[in-house]
C-alpha cells in the first residue's frame, strides 16, 4: 500500500473528474508534487491501448489483458517513478475498475482479475479510493448529449448495475481503503467529504518514507 496513491471510481457519469482537479489543487496548495494520470492510458502505449479498447469490440478476456497491458507499461514509467521521488499521484481510475467492469460487468468474476493484478502489481494497492457512486439511470442521463457515447458507456442498463453492485461489494469488502461518496448530493457536500479525506490522508502519511517497486 502507498501513502500517496488516490484513485478515483465510479460507474461512468459517476463524476469524479472535477473532484480530482479539487484534490490536486488541494495538495499543490500545501507545497507537494502531484501527478494526475488516468487508466486506461497514462503513457502514450496506454493512450494507444485506449483508443483499442474504446473502439474495438474484443472478449472480456482480451478487455481485461490490454487494460493490465497499458497498467504496467503506466506503472513502471509514471507511477512508480513519481511515488518513489515523492510526489503524490492522483489516478483516474485503476484496478478496482477492471473488478467492476471486466469482474462484474463483463461477469469474468473477481478471481480472474485478482490472478492477472497479481502478476502485474504484486502487493501494490491505492492508499485512498474515492468511489462515486450513482444509480445508473442518474449517471447516464449526466453523459448523454455531453459527446458521443463510447462502446462501454453505451453498454445496456443492467451492465452498468453490475458495474455499480461490484464497486459497492468492493468498498464493503475494504472500508478503510474505499470511501463511497453519494454523487446524488450537492457537489460542494461531496467536495467537502473528498478533501476532508484527503487531510486526514496528508496527515496519515506525514513520516512515511517512499517504498515501491521499480521494475
Ligand atoms: P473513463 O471514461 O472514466 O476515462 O474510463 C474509460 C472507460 O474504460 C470507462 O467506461 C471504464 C472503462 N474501464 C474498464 O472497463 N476497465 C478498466 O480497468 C478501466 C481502467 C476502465
């Protein structure tokens, strides 16, 4: 586990993206290095992966390799080297997705995704994940006619319940790492929940020294 590793989930339309501009803002405030990457992508291989992934219709099985393809590549060049200076890296989306989406959504099951992060991030997990949670019908009614939807915000209603029903089991299964924020309340009542984790994070890991991999 790092103490300066926060990634954001939701299901899509959840709203994360303007809370991780209020947490980067946040923490450069208070004088630190911050990171703001994303998944899939973060390099330019993930960034190519991405577009792979958005566009192409593929298995479950194969979703779920490229996704752990573009994370490696993401983790040994942007990650890793920016925890291990120091710096606070702030991620929008991680493995906790490809639980919900590929375990759940695409039902491989939780087993199949926990044997490959084994293999790729062994003993590596976020310090904090900020999960936004919305029903299904509220979130999709927040990204249509926002851009063209993309081939998994387009998946059927009862997909993105899966997606939903697995991050809500992942955040019972480890309270301490995953605080679940009602995106049905007023965004400045979610933002004050976020940053006020975020504090208690700062101080939690104030005297900690970095160590991570590097390979
Ligand atoms: P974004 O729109 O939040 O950037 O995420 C891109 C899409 O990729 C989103 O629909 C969720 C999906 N996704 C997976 O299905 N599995 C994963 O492991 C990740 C990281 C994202």
């Amino acid at each position: 586990m790092q103490t300066k590793f926060i990634t954001f989930e939701g299901i899509d339309g959840a709203g994360k993206s303007s809370h991780i501009e209020a947490v980067r803002d946040c923490l450069t405030s208070r004088g630190f290095e911050v990171i703001c990457t994303r998944e899939p992508g973060g390099t330019a291989l993930g960034e190519s992966i991405r577009a792979l992934f958005l566009n192409y219709e593929m298995s479950p099985e194969t979703e779920t390799l490229l996704v752990f393809a573009a994370r490696r590549e993401h983790l040994r060049q942007v990650v890793w080297p920016a925890l291990a200076r120091g710096a606070w890296v702030l991620c929008d989306r991680f493995t906790d997705a490809t639980y919900a989406y590929q375990g759940g959504g695409r039902a491989l099951g939780g087993a199949y995704v926990a044997k490959i992060a084994e293999i790729v991030h062994p003993g590596f997990s976020p310090a904090l994940t900020l999960l936004f949670d919305l029903p299904p019908d509220a979130a999709h009614d927040r990204i249509v006619g926002r851009e063209a939807l993309d081939r998994i915000e387009s998946e059927a209603k009862d997909f993105h319940e899966r997606v939903r029903a697995a991050y809500l089991a992942l955040a019972e299964a480890e309270p301490s790492r995953i605080a679940v924020l009602d995106s049905r309340e007023p965004k400045d009542a979610v933002r004050a929940q976020v940053i006020e984790r975020v504090l208690r994070l700062i101080g939690a890991s104030a005297g900690f020294a970095p160590t991570v991999q590097s390979r």
